[in-house]
C-alpha cells in the first residue's frame, strides 16, 4: 500500500482526495489543513490522520509520498522540508512564486535524490494527449498555426482570496495561462521569440495573450480570469494542419479535413466523487491520469519522466518573462 501525506484540503486538495480513492493500491494516510473542517471532510473517505499544518504531517506522518496543495506562496517552504522526508513529491502548480525558489527546488531535489512531479495537468488531459500524439505523429502534415484559450470567471474559491493578490498566487498569468504555455513547450518546444500583451493593473494581473513565433508557424496563447461569475470556464484549442484543423471547444474533440467534420473518439475511465464544486473543473479525468502516473512511479520505484521539476520551472520562467516583458 502506497502511503500519502495530503497537505491543503481545499479546491485542489479534494480534487486529489478523490483520484487517490479511484487508485488501487493507494491510500491517504494523513492529511494537513488549517481549517479542521476541510481536513475532516476529506479524511473520512480514507480514515486519514488529521494534522493541523502541513510541516507537522511532513515531521511525523508515516508516509511514503507527499502532495502538496497549498497556495502557491507556500509550496517552496513545504516542499524544500518535504524533501528530507521522503523520495517522491508531488507539487501543485504553479511550482513556485518566483524563479528563485523553484531553482532552489531543484537543487534541494538533485542533493536529496528525490523525485518530483508538478501539477501541470493539462499533460495528462486526454484531449490534450491526444493532440500531442497527433502533432508528433505528422498525421495531419505540419502545424500552420495554433491558439490555445484558457477563460475563467473571477477566482473566488481560494482560501482568503489568496488567488485573487498576486503577491500569493502570480495572477492569472501564473496560476492560470502557465497550464497552456507549459503544454505549448511541452509539445512545440522553446519559440524562437514572442510577444506579450497584458492587464497588470492593480494587483490582480488578470489577463494575458502571447503570439509564440516558431520558424514556420505561429501558436497563440490567452488565458484570463476576469471575467463576470456568471461566465462559464472555457478551456479550448485549434490547431490548423496541412491536411485539416483539429478543435478541442463546444463540440467536443473535433477534425474538420476535405472529408467534412468527425468526432475524435477518446475513451474516459469512469471515475468516483465529484471532487469539490467550487471551481472550474467539470471533471477528474485529467486529475486522476496524473495521479495515477506518480503513484505508479513511486509504487515501483521508478523515475519521475513527465511534468517534471525543471519542466515547471522553465515553464514558470517562461511565463514570468511574459509578465515582466
């Protein structure tokens, strides 16, 4: 049985409770969280040790692996001590605050022997997945040019509206638009340059939108989360081939050639819980195929090969150069 430490109960925390039931083999074994409330809600589903901070689970929880939850600001703290208590870790994403830190985590990583993996879901998407097996296959031609969408009404679910100050959470450009950019590098690899237009008034840095010019197509990335609570969270894709166009929207997983329009069918696993309903995830699919795969690496003993540490913090630098560009 593989033991996990769940450190922070909230949005994202019982998002990972609930993957973890739907893995066999694996248990939470203790959970940390300061509000006793939140803790108690997602150690009922396994029968969980209850800590009130997370540094007390990492000095005394008997555990094989720990996840951390925890708003952005505080990853870093958590995970250099995590670090010294166990040999597989996985972090939320955005991985850090600031560049610093998250090369500190790599070096504390390479000293410790300890393998990581960052929350960057989309990786792990099933319709992401299948467009990266799609681009790398050539099975359309070359890629002509690409937009990636990441839209979300205002964030309100955070604990003490930590998302909302971007001195905690780096704004939508960091907690929100890094889901797209990393899948972007993941797939096309560094631009040969790019160009960014944001809002960074006040302190909410709510909006960005990059053109990433790569030597014979242009990919588009914009990602926001100031809009009205009543818009609907928007994740979508198009990327026009030679031979057709590819869409992730309203439809579903589409390819659109001289045949006419067909579905591109994908086969979900069907899971149990519904995690928590006060953010903007319409389902575990992707949640529990990244879990999956960690459990699975720390279960055998294997090295962590996707969504890695130095992935998250080039992406993270990537996206603080948009910022700041």
């Amino acid at each position: 049985m593989l033991k996990i430490g769940l450190i922070g109960c909230g949005f994202m925390g019982s998002m990972h409770a609930n993957c973890y039931q739907n893995i066999e083999g694996v248990q939470v074994t203790a959970v940390a969280d300061l509000r006793r409330e939140k803790a108690e809600q997602l150690a009922a589903l396994s029968g969980a040790e209850i800590y009130e901070t997370g540094m007390a689970l990492i000095e005394n929880a008997d555990v094989d692996a720990i996840d951390i939850c925890l708003p952005t600001y505080l990853h870093a703290e958590h995970a250099l001590l995590a670090m010294k208590k166990v040999k597989y870790l996985f972090i939320e994403k955005p991985v850090a605050l600031t560049l610093e830190e998250g090369k500190a985590l790599i070096e504390a990583a390479e000293a410790n022997g300890v393998n990581v993996q960052v929350g960057q879901v989309i990786r792990f998407w099933d319709e992401y997945v299948e467009l990266a097996k799609i681009v790398r296959a050539g099975t359309y031609g070359k890629v002509i040019h690409a937009n990636f969408r990441r839209l979300s009404p205002v964030p309100g679910w955070g604990w003490e509206d930590w998302l909302l100050d971007a001195r905690r959470s780096g704004g939508a450009g960091q907690d929100l638009h890094i889901h797209d950019i990393d899948y972007v590098l993941s797939v096309f690899g560094v631009p040969l340059s790019f160009s960014s237009a944001k809002n960074t008034l006040g302190n909410t840095n709510d909006y960005v939108c990059t053109l990433m010019n790569y030597p014979d197509f242009v990919v588009s990335v914009e990602g926001t989360w100031g809009l009205p609570e009543s818009y609907p969270f928007t994740a979508t894709f198009r990327v026009a081939f030679e031979k057709a166009t590819v869409e992730n929207a309203g439809a579903g997983l589409m390819c659109y050639d001289k045949n006419g329009a067909h579905e591109i069918k994908i086969e979900k696993k069907l899971l149990d819980g519904d995690g928590y309903t006060g953010g903007n995830i319409s389902d575990l699919g992707g949640y529990y195929n990244e879990l999956f795969y960690f459990c699975d690496r720390a279960a055998r003993g294997e090295r962590i090969e996707r969504a890695t540490l130095p992935d998250a913090v080039g992406s993270l630098d990537f996206v603080l150069r948009e910022i700041n560009q």
